[in-house]
C-alpha cells in the first residue's frame, strides 16, 4: 500500500494540474460563450421585434395609403358621374325644348293644311254647285 502513494499523489497533483490549467480556464470560455450567446439571442430577439414593429408600422402606412387611393378614385368616380348627370340633364332639357318646338311646328302645319284644305273644299263645292246649276239651267232652257 505504501507504494501506491506516490500514484495516489501524482493522482492528487494530475487532479488540481488539469483542474487549474485546463477544467477552469474551459469553464471561464464555456461562460464567456453563454453569456455570448445569451446576449446574441436577446439581441436577435430584440432586432426581431424591432423588424415586426417595422413590419406592422409598414403595412398600417399602407393600409392608410390604399384607404387615400380608394378615396381619391371614389371622389373622381362620383365627379365624373356627376358630370355625366349634368350633361344628361342638359341634352335632355335640350332635346325637350327641341321636340317641344318640333310639336309646335306641326300643330301649326296641320293647322295651316286644315285651313287650306277647307278653302278649296268651300271652292270646289261652289264649283260644282255651279256646275249642277249650270247644267240643269242649260238642261231646262
């Protein structure tokens, strides 16, 4: 037994060696590296949420920039059908005036016709009343 002291002390000196030249200086980088990469995922996890605050501001800037355009379009959309309702207005107030007139005109002309087909109705009944007297005057005699 005696002579496995000097294996049991070399144990010894081998155990606090390694502890202090290679156990302790790998547990000061294994801590380094967590602490590391405990900082590298609290800051990707704060770019993250940076990137989806970006991300929601973003799509709210757009949502309100699509919402303009519609109204913008609306807008232009009701001018223009506005503007067609006032020129329909126009060219049917015209269009009435016209057939208005055009009414007019022909009341007028079948006016004119009755007269002119009553004067020579009145002419040609003479006419042939003076015809028939004529005839049975000269038929008498």
């Amino acid at each position: 037994m005696l002579d496995s002291i000097p294996t049991i002390l070399l144990l010894i000196f081998v155990y606090f060696y390694l502890k202090s030249m290679l156990f302790t200086p790998l547990k000061k980088v294994l801590k380094e590296r967590d602490a590391l990469t405990l900082g590298a995922r609290k800051g990707a996890q704060e770019s993250l949420a940076a990137a989806e605050r970006k991300q929601r501001e973003y799509e709210q800037r757009f949502a309100l920039a699509r919402l303009e355009i519609y109204k913008a379009q609306e807008e232009t959309r009701r001018k223009w059908l506005d503007d067609q309702a006032a020129q329909v207005g126009r060219e049917r107030t015209r269009l009435e005036g016209q057939v208005h007139a055009e009414k007019e005109k022909i009341g007028q002309e079948s006016t004119t016709a009755r007269e002119n087909l009553t004067m020579p109705s009145a002419e040609l009944a003479s006419q042939i009343a003076d015809s028939l007297l004529s005839r049975r005057a000269g038929s008498a005699a």
